[in-house]
C-alpha cells in the first residue's frame, strides 16, 4: 500500500522519532533515506512511502506523531 505522508501538526516534532517510524514501516528505507525525508517532510514536502507489512501498527505509529497522510489508489 502507498502512503503519502503530507505535514507534521505537532508543536515540537521529534525528527529522531519520525525518522525512526519512516525507517521500520517503509519498505526499502534505511535510516539515512528515513532522516532525509524527515527532513524533506518538516519543510512541507510531501514524500510517498510504500508499506507492506502490519499496516495497521504503521497507521497507529503515524497518528502517534502526529503526521497527517493520504492512503494512495493504485
């Protein structure tokens, strides 16, 4: 499934926690694509990510950070 990952609305985002969540849920990201598009995401870039396994807990892990996505039609 394709997420695409749209802003951060926390007050104080934790970059080392949101790497952390792109790097376990995304397919094929390691941590310094996963702190890059961190990066990319707090700038207001939206990044697409494609996730596999457990999406459920990728859902729950996104909302916890608080960062607003769009699940991709394909």
């Amino acid at each position: 499934m394709k997420i695409r990952l749209l802003s951060v609305d926390a007050q104080r985002p934790d970059r080392r926690a949101i790497a952390k969540v792109i790097e376990e849920h995304a397919d094929g990201i390691d941590s310094g694509t996963a702190t890059e598009y961190t990066g990319y995401l707090l700038e207001g870039s939206p990044i697409d990510i494609e996730v596999s396994d457990n999406e459920s807990s990728a859902f729950r892990a996104l909302r916890k950070n608080d960062i607003d996505y769009e699940i991709i039609e394909e």
